[in-house]
C-alpha cells in the first residue's frame, strides 16, 4: 500500500500516521511510522514498519 492509502486508512480510524526519518533524532523512540489519536494526539502505536500499519489499525477496531 502507498503512504496516502495506509494515512486515508488511518484517519477512517480516528488515527493520523507518521512517517519519521533515519536521520530524524525521533526515529530510536519512534520508528519508521507511528500513529497518534487524531483527537487528543496520544501516541497510540510506534515503531511500526509499513506492513504492520493495517495489522496495528485492525486491532484498533473497537478500541478506539
């Protein structure tokens, strides 16, 4: 899946993605991608890999 679809996939869920960069000082704590609640900003899951991200929002279904 492209960047646009796993973010349109994440805002049907409440949720926006993050793409942090190798060289970003965020990226040990953080990973490639990490998703934060659209309303209060809580990150809700981090170090994720681009495969993970629709296993991530599927567990989300009636968490969030």
């Amino acid at each position: 899946m492209s960047i646009t679809t796993l973010r349109r996939l994440a805002s049907r869920h409440g949720c926006r993605l993050h793409v942090v960069a190798s060289a970003s000082k965020l990226f040990p704590e953080y990973g490639p991608i990490y998703l934060t609640d659209a309303t209060t900003g809580g990150v809700i899951a981090k170090g994720l890999e681009y495969s993970e991200v629709d296993q991530a929002l599927q567990g989300l279904r009636g968490d969030h």
